[in-house]
C-alpha cells in the first residue's frame, strides 16, 4: 500500500470516529435534557395561592354633620378584597332620634360589584331625612357568588347629626 491509500484509510478512519463520537454525544445530551426539562417542570409547578382574608367596611359619606332634607350621597369604602370579586348587597337601615316619640325608622337596600383591593361601594343619594337630630347608620353588605352562595356577611355603624 502506497502513502497515499494509507492516508485515505486513516483519514476515513478518523472521519468515522469523529462521526460517531459526534452521535454519541447528542444522544447522551438529549437524556441529559430530558431530565433538566422534567426537574424544571417539576420545579414551575407552584401550590394554589392562599389570600389572606382582611375584608373592611368603612361608611365614609356623608360627613358627620348634615341638614334635613338636603340630598347626601350615602357610600362605604370596602378595603383589604384580595378574596372576592363578586357581587354584594347592601342594606342600610336609619334610625333617626332613636328611642323618642317622634324617631323613625326608614330602609334602603342596593346592589354592587366588589372587585379589587380597595373600592367604594354600597352607594346612594337621597334626601329623605327629613327631621333634625341624631342619627344612627347601620350598613350590613352581604358578599354572594353566583349561585347566590352567601360568601360573607359584614356590619357596620356610624352616628350622625341632623341640623
């Protein structure tokens, strides 16, 4: 055999090598990737968020002070709804110069939304006080899903001064 067949040879034999070194490898890193891909799945499922319940009611209109007559918006301030986005009943009830002879007692209910952190809710303007003195505000806002599944149910109450 002359130099130049044995170059052939060798060369070829190099060639074949390099080739099934190269196949070699992808195989070995494809299983290596597999398991990188499976650990990372693994690892980028997370458990279901729990949101800590801290659901406030703050009646915030009108201020404590008002005329007879003259038309208020009444409104509350739902803080802390990281829970809920449904929707919510509000029941206002008034009980103006409670315990006397010429008190009253008069009800307003509405609808709302609750959605998001920090929302005004349960709100409506009216001019049905009508006598001067105090007031007492009692809002109750029930928090109901879809099916009319009472979620949650939350009171609050507010003295007044009619003028």
């Amino acid at each position: 055999m002359d130099k130049r067949n044995r170059a052939i040879v060798i060369l070829s034999f190099l060639f074949l090598i390099s080739i099934s070194g190269y196949f070699y490898l992808i195989s070995t890193q494809k299983g290596k990737t597999d398991v990188l891909s499976e650990t990372s799945q693994s690892k980028s499922v997370l458990p279901e968020r729990i949101i800590p319940h801290n659901l406030r009611l703050t009646i915030i209109k009108p201020e404590d002070t008002f005329k007879a007559t003259e038309p208020r918006m009444f409104s509350a301030l739902a803080q802390g709804n990281g829970k809920y986005a449904d929707r919510i009943r509000c029941r206002w009830e008034f009980f103006v110069n409670e315990g006397r002879e010429d008190g009253y007692y008069k009800i307003m209910d509405n609808m709302g939304i609750l959605a998001g952190e920090t929302k005004e809710v349960c709100a409506f303007t009216s001019g049905f006080i009508d006598a001067p003195g105090s007031l007492r505000v009692k809002l109750t806002m029930v928090v109901f899903d879809s099916v009319n599944e009472n979620l949650e149910t939350i009171e609050v109450e507010r003295m007044f001064t009619v003028i």
